[in-house]
C-alpha cells in the first residue's frame, strides 16, 4: 500500500454512483481500482465517467483482487453481513452502508470479524463528517443550548405509488432487510444518540406496515437517563422531511430538510435563545461528507487516523433500532438493557 488506498466496489447501487464513486475519485487518499456489478453493460457510464479501470462480474472477483486495499458494501441490507465477512476474511477493510447490519446481532458478528482479522469496518453514516453536523455537535458539547434535553429529528419521503404497489423494491422485503426503520430511522437514531452523548434506556413506537410485512410509517421515542428524550419519524409514504431539531435548557438548535444530505451547498442551521421565538441563522461552507467519510476512512486504514466512527457504536445504534421494531410490533415499551 502507499500513500493512497485502492479501492473496490461491490454493486452497482444508485448511492455508489451518485455519491460515493465519484467522492472516493476526488479524494486526496484513494481512488477507486474496480468495480464489480452482476450487469457490467449497465455500469458502462459510471465506468466511463469516473475512470475505473476494472469491472468485474462477481463480488468474490473484487475480494480475491490483490489490488484491492478495501471495499465500500452498498448492496442491499440482507448482504452486508455475508458480504462483510467474506471481504474481512480476504483482507479488505469495509466501508459499509447504513444500516451496517439487519440486527445487533449481526452488527456485532461483523465487528467480531474486523477485530480478529485486524482490520477496519465502519458504517458509512456520512453525515456525522459534513462541517456543520460537527459544528452542531461542538456547540451542544460545549453548552451553548445548556443541557441537551430533546432530539427531534424526521426522516422521510414519499416512495413512487407504483413501487409501493408492487412491493419489488429491497426496501419493502423484510427478508431483505426492508422499511423505513432500518433504511432511514438509522439516522435519526444516530443523531440523537450521538448529540445527547448517551444511550437510551426504553424506546416506545407505532408503526403502520405495507402488505410486504415491513413498516412503512413509524413514529418512536427513545428516553434517556436524566429525564431526555429523542423523538423519530421514518416514512416511505409522507412528504420529504430531512430534519433534526436538538434543544437545550438554554436554546435550541434547528435545521432545514437537508439535515443528513445537504449536498455541497452552503448549510445553514438556526440557533434560538431560551426565550426567542426566532432564532440567528447562521452558514456553514459547502462540502462533500461522502468525500470527506472516505478521506477520513482512508486515512484510517493507512494508520494516520482513528476511526471515528467505530463498530461498538454501530452495534449501539443497531440495538436501538432492535429495540424499537419490537416496541412497534407489540405496542409494549421496550427496555435496552
């Protein structure tokens, strides 16, 4: 290995095209050595745009490559577990989507693997590396809202009617590790989690569920000790929101609907005194958090960095996520041990 990780790509998926290809190719430490995708013909534009010298058919064709220093999983939830172990196995460090696993189980089997093999595994939850999210983080950890007492925080889009219909798509297959739970709800999980710098203790949640058997409506709520609290929406059938909310006895911090996916715009936020019913807007410069979570991660693998974001606290958040499927499934308070 020198000074720039080779990396390998297992799937074709639309976030490995849109985001995270192109950000691994603009990085100041890697650069995408191969692709792998069952379909190699429909992955000719990616290919081409983004200068991949190799496309191979196979998943195991990218593992058994020596070339390759670590992969980045977007394949479907169900596969990251199996796909995760083999690549660890065949000593590739992972970067793999959200949610990492399907279960805390699973989370936990994966992190196993990296910690006996030596190697690095991290969840590719990119907007805890955009400027403003570490901004917000910085701000709360310093009281500047007092104590951080509420994390709302809402996650939602309305899925094309034909898709909901049908029920083809991974994100409605249970077996596949389907609804708006695991694919969205992970982050305000994560959100919440991460600002009140504490793990809850029960979670409460309704669902509504598409004929498939996976949710595709939930409202939760997580308590904390010393009387805090999170709030979540997940949706596949309401219109967009993409926001978090996190107050303080003292103020309040507020975001627009971008607040996980901002682009490279410039990102705003809004901070509120105690008393103030409007708030100081305030900017943060534009950035790429996929490119910055890749540089971070490829930093991490060439031993100049700690990762930031470690297995222990994608097992966490995968408990939560246990914790409240149960609680909507049964209508009981689910108590995390």
């Amino acid at each position: 290995m020198t000074n720039r990780v080779s990396w390998g790509i297992l799937g074709n998926a639309t976030i490995a095209r849109k985001c995270v290809i192109g950000a691994i190719q603009k990085s100041r430490n890697g650069w995408v050595h191969a692709l792998a995708t069952r379909s190699p013909a429909d992955a000719a534009e990616v290919v081409a745009k983004n200068g991949i010298r190799t496309v191979y058919d196979s998943y195991g064709a990218v593992l058994a490559d020596p070339a390759v220093d670590a992969v980045y999983i977007p394949l479907p939830n169900h596969m990251h577990l199996p796909w995760t172990l083999k690549a660890l196995s065949a000593g590739k460090h992972v970067l793999c989507e959200k949610p990492l696993a399907c279960t805390a189980g699973e989370a936990c089997e994966m992190a196993a693997r990296a910690k006996e093999t030596g190697l690095l595994l991290m969840e590719a939850f990119m907007y805890r590396f955009h400027p403003r999210s570490r901004h917000i983080k910085q701000i709360v950890d310093q009281g500047e809202i007092g104590n951080p007492c509420l994390v709302r925080s809402a996650f939602c889009y309305h899925m094309d009617d034909d898709i909901l219909q049908s029920g083809d798509n991974p994100r409605l297959q249970a077996d596949m590790g389907g609804g708006a739970l695991l694919d969205v709800g992970c982050y305000s999980v994560s959100v919440a989690r991460w600002l009140i710098g504490a793990e809850p203790t029960a979670v409460q949640a309704q669902a509504v569920y598409h004929s498939a058997g996976v949710d595709v409506h939930l409202v939760g709520t997580l308590r904390f000790e010393g009387e805090k609290f999170a709030v979540l929406e997940a949706s596949f059938i309401s219109a967009l929101q993409q926001t978090y909310t996190v107050v303080g006895s003292d103020g309040a911090i507020d975001l627009p609907h971008d607040a996980f996916i901002p682009w490279e715009k410039d990102a705003v936020y809004t901070l509120r005194k105690q008393d103030e019913e409007v708030g100081k807007e305030h900017v943060i410069s534009g950035a790429d958090e996929y490119q910055l979570m890749v540089e971070h991660f490829s930093d991490a693998v060439l031993g100049r960095t700690a990762l930031d974001h470690t297995p222990d606290d994608s097992i966490a958040n995968m408990r939560v996520l246990d914790g409240l499927s149960k609680a909507a499934k049964t209508g009981n308070t689910f108590y995390l041990g």
